[in-house]
C-alpha cells in the first residue's frame, strides 16, 4: 500500500532548533555505537534521502518488533499537524531506506499499514507505549503506522 494517510488540519507545532537537532544527533550517534534506547523506547536510526533534496538524513525513532522479524514505526511527530520530514522522505522512497539497530546498518523497505494491519499495529504500539495514545488527542490526523521489511541489499 502507498502512504496516503493526509496532515491533520490541528495539532502541536515543532519548530526544530538548534537544541533539538543537537539532541537528536547525539541520539542517533548513540543508537549507531549499539545503544538500544531514546527516551525510555527502543530506537531505532532511519535513514532517508530528502524527496527534494536528496541529502541523507538520519533520525532517531521509536520501534516495535513484530515476531515475523518485522518492525513498526508510527509518524507520530508527538501530535503535530503535520506529518514528520522523515514520513514524507519514506513515502518518496520506500525502498531505498536504510535503519541503524543496536549499531548494525540494514537496509529496509517501508510500507504504510491501513485498514485492519493498521489498527492491529497501533494496538501493539499503545499496549507498549501507552504515551502514544496521548498523541492522537493533540491532533485530528490519523498517526500512520509502518513497517519496515529487511531487504536483501
């Protein structure tokens, strides 16, 4: 399925900063050295190239493995109206992006959850980190949920 879910018309706004950006990095270098955790999830690097820019852009996010050897991502963006860079950068390419877990490099390939796969992983992501659930209430969009497939390089 393509990634069709649309921006919200209200929600939080995050202006990035140089504090923010500061800790995401040092977050992301974290994960790269085989840190496991961000804020009390497990966290994964995503790897994407910018669909305008074409620069690479790594960013710290919180995954849930699933038993097929899968992972689930959800574009909360913490509520915002707007769906995350990396969510739009994802959509242009899914099958180009790259995670960094516990300090090993994988490539993957992304696909957008709807219907009944969708509810049943963001069951899985509320059961496991309620604070997501509090998310939906700052905003009118449907948070996507995806997940990413290891493919062969």
């Amino acid at each position: 399925m393509s990634f069709t879910t649309p921006n919200g018309t209200h929600g939080i706004t995050m202006k990035p900063n140089r504090i923010m950006k500061w800790f995401m990095a040092r977050q992301a270098k974290g994960i790269r050295r085989g840190k496991t955790t961000m804020m009390g999830f497990t966290a994964l690097v995503l790897i994407t190239a910018g669909r305008k820019s074409g620069n690479i852009y790594e960013t710290p996010v919180a995954y849930w493995s699933e038993p097929d050897g899968t992972w689930l991502i959800c574009a909360s963006a913490a509520g915002a109206t707007k769906h995350p860079s990396w969510y739009r950068n994802l959509a242009a390419a899914p099958d180009e992006a790259r995670v960094v877990i516990a300090g090993e490099e994988i490539p993957v390939s992304a696909e957008e959850l709807h219907g009944a796969e969708r509810e049943a992983g963001w069951e899985q992501i509320i059961h496991e980190a309620p604070r997501f659930a509090d998310y939906t209430k700052k905003t009118d969009r449907e948070l996507p949920v995806i997940r990413l497939t290891r493919r062969l390089s």
